[in-house]
C-alpha cells in the first residue's frame, strides 16, 4: 500500500482520490493510471522511485477508486484536475507519466501546460483511436473500442461483468486476463508481488462500479479535443513489440506524430513492461 492514500475535495464538490509513494521529499511525478485501475496501480517495489529521489503521486480519474464519477468531463478537463491537487500539495513544476490507457491524460497536461512541466514519459501507452486502425488486434477488443466511440451504452454488459468480478474476485479476474496476454506478460502478472499489487488494485479501480471505466474508455476513443501536434514538450516514450493489449503499431503513431518524441522500441516487451523495466526507464527519462 502506498505511504499516503489521502483525497481532496474539488471546488465542485467532488471527491477525487491520490496516493503517495517513493522519497517523501523528491520530485514530484503525477503518475495515471491504466484502464481500467486506480492510484493503487503501481510497480511494487517503492524502493526504486524512493531511490532515485521520486515522489509519486497516483490520481484516480472520475468513477475509479475514490474519485466521484463525472459524467460530462472531458479529456482537457484532466489537466486543471492536476494543476488542483499539485497546487493543494504545494508542488510548483513536476513530472508526468502514463501507463497505458494512461498515457492520453499526460499528453493532455503535456498539451495544455508545458511550462509547467520537467518531463512526460508515456509506456504502453494507448493513442488516439486514428492509430488503433491498422494496428493488429483481436476481435474482442476492437468491437469494444468501436462501440465505444458509437455507443458506449453497449459496453454495459461487458463492464459490469468486469466491475463485478473484479471486486468480488480479483483472482479469477486475473487468470482471465492473463489467457488474452502476451507470454512475457502472463509470466509478469504471474509473479506474486505484481499479482498481489493487483489483487489491491482492481477492487478499488470498480469501486464505483463500471461507469468509470466506461466513460474513460469512450474518452480514449473519440476526439481528444487537442492533436498530438500541439504537444510541444519534450516526450519520451517505451513500447514492446510483443504488446498484445495496445499493440506496437500505437507506440510508433505516437512517436511519428509527436513533435519531441524520443521512443525506444524494445523487440521483446509486452504490455507490462513498467512492470520489468520501471528502475532503467526511470533513470533513462531522469537523464533525458
């Protein structure tokens, strides 16, 4: 469990929920969580952020963990959501990363207050749903990332089955998924400390039940309402090539299209490689 797991009432009136972990005192890293998760959703080894002089700030998104659900957000309206908490906290500049279905959020702070920011890393990360046409993907998930940008509605059988188990039984949930994964990814969830992070992390991500993960997902596949060129700070970015949940194919749109993008590609990685590899992409992103 991460050392703070605190929330903050917004000016609106809504909850939103935040974890700390890593170096007390160090920079300060907003990290966003995949999709769906939560601020529970972290590598399980603290001693490396605490290491390398990190301060880790994980953010549930609206409808996830502590974070009241919000049906009218929009994709931009993350950042002020951000600039909110890190101001309660009193941190001036700081660092972004997404993981995964994580990886908009960060490009839209990257987007919307660059000078804010001393570096946004992106792994696995999702891109916008122009990049997933030619990408190679099961049937399963490109139906439901059709459904969603047309009609999301349709996902509510599916998320409630996955809001339900994975409260109830986060176990059985995760022997699921690991059949749709890559092998170097199966063998990753296998591991006890990754399945027991997990384990923590899938019944507060549908705490609120599925409408969170619902509505992020029809986030990520609509307009994002700003283009991968008007992110004018500096990104780096990690993908595998044996990523099977958001294939390479994304990584390289993302690289291609973002104007300060350096992208690292590794041939054998998968999905989970933040879970591999969090100490090396750390200290390659702090020595950017």
């Amino acid at each position: 469990m991460p050392r703070l797991n605190d929330r903050i009432r917004l000016d609106d009136g809504r909850w939103l929920g935040f974890s700390e972990s890593g170096h007390p005192q160090g920079a300060p890293v907003f990290v966003f969580h995949g999709l769906p998760g939560s601020r529970l959703q972290q590598h399980p080894n603290e001693d490396i952020a605490t290491s390398l002089g990190l301060r880790l700030i994980g953010i549930d998104r609206p409808g996830f963990g502590q974070s009241d659900f919000n049906p009218r957000r929009r994709l931009l309206d993350w950042p002020d959501t951000v600039l909110t908490l890190a101001d309660r906290l009193g941190v001036g500049r700081f660092r972004v990363a997404g993981v995964s279905g994580g990886a908009p959020y960060a490009l839209a702070c990257a987007c919307k207050f660059p000078s804010r920011l001393d570096g946004t890393l992106i792994v696995s990360g999702a891109g916008p749903y122009e990049a997933f046409r030619n990408a190679a993907m099961g049937r399963t998930p490109r139906l439901a990332l059709t459904l969603a940008r047309h009609t999301p509605g349709l996902l509510r059988p599916l998320a409630r089955w996955m809001a339900q188990t994975g409260r109830q039984s986060p176990d059985r949930y995760l022997d699921r998924l690991s059949h749709t994964l890559a092998p170097i990814d199966s063998a990753i969830l296998a591991r006890p400390d990754v399945r027991g992070m997990f384990r923590s992390d899938l019944p507060e991500a549908f705490r609120g039940g599925p409408q969170g993960m619902i509505h992020d997902l029809s986030l990520l596949a609509r307009p994002w309402g700003f283009g991968l060129e008007e992110v004018r700070a500096d990104v780096q970015l990690w993908h595998g090539e044996a990523d099977t949940s958001v294939p390479v194919t994304v990584g390289r749109y993302l690289a291609a299209e973002l104007p300060r993008c350096r992208a690292r590609i590794l041939p054998t990685d998968g999905h989970f490689m933040v879970l591999e590899r969090w100490a090396e992409i750390l200290e390659h992103w702090l020595a950017a």
